[in-house]
C-alpha cells in the first residue's frame, strides 16, 4: 500500500513539474520522437557508468538540481538536490576510500540498461527498463535484473533525471 502511495505522489509530482508553466501554443511543433527517446536512453546509460565509476560530476551532470527532485535509496527517499548532492558526494567518496583499502570492495562486471519503455509528453517522459547487474559488493555476489522506473524532465533543451523510484 505504501509503495502504491509512492507512485501516485511521484505521478502527481510529475504532473505538476509539466503544468507549473502557462504555455501559450502558437503552433505546433513537430518532435522527433525517436530522437528524443535516444537522448533519454543516453542519459540513462551516461547514469550507470558514472555510478560505475563513483563519478560525483558525472551524476550531478544528469540530475536536475532542483528541490523536487526524488531517489528511492534502500528504505527510504532522498528528496531534493542539495540532500542527493551530499548523498553522492559521501558514498562515492567511501566507495573510492574501501577501494583504496581493498581493490577487490567492488567489482563490476556487468551494469547497464536495456528493453526500454518510454512514455514521453513535452518536456517530461517517465522510462521502464531493464536493469542488468553482475558485482561483487564487500565479498558478496550480485547479478540479475530488475525493473527500473525514472522520470526525468528536459530542462533548457537537455533530459535530466527528476526521481529514481521502484521498478517492478
């Protein structure tokens, strides 16, 4: 019940983010869908790389920095850029110290996205994908794949990620 109520205050959130502006419609542009949907995907895949890498200026170079702003983390939510900057900055950070410690704290081996379902309306879209992941975390084996949910919002002409939450 409380993940129901997650998405539906996620969807309620997006929905206000693509009506905060009047906008007065002189004519209709025309969209190139399937280019927009490639610009999404790149930020997207760009995500897991830097996640990859713990590259702080890579994750803050696809986030909006907005106070609107969602991660889903574990059992809770991060909300806001100036608490997920800190977020980054921080986990990164240890990732980087653990691995000076003991190179083998993570290993990757596999991370990246695929088999996507875009819903685009404006400068807002809302993506399920598939997450592929093969690591090894303080020793212990991850592999599989989950269903990712992300939102994101095209701020001055780039796509942004505006919540991270739950897949399926």
């Amino acid at each position: 019940m409380r993940s129901k109520i997650i998405y539906l205050l996620a969807f309620i959130l997006v929905g206000a983010i693509a009506c905060e502006k009047k906008v007065e419609i002189v004519a209709e542009e025309k969209v190139d869908i399937a280019a927009e949907e490639e610009a999404i995907k790149a930020v997207l895949h760009k995500q897991l790389v830097v996640v990859s890498n713990q590259d702080y200026e890579g994750e803050a170079a696809v986030w909006a920095h907005e106070p609107y702003i969602v991660r889903h983390s574990g059992d809770s939510y991060i909300v806001g850029w100036d608490s997920l900057s800190i977020f980054y900055k921080t986990w990164f950070g240890e990732v980087r110290e653990k691995l000076k410690e003991d190179p083998e704290y993570l290993t990757m081996r596999e991370y990246r996205a695929s088999n996507f379902d875009i819903h685009l309306n404006g400068n807002v879209a809302f993506v399920f994908f598939d997450e592929h992941y093969d690591y090894t975390w303080e020793g212990e084996d991850y592999s599989g794949v989950s269903r990712g949910l992300k939102y994101l919002e095209k701020k001055e002409g780039e796509w942004r990620i505006v919540a991270v939450l739950p897949g399926r």
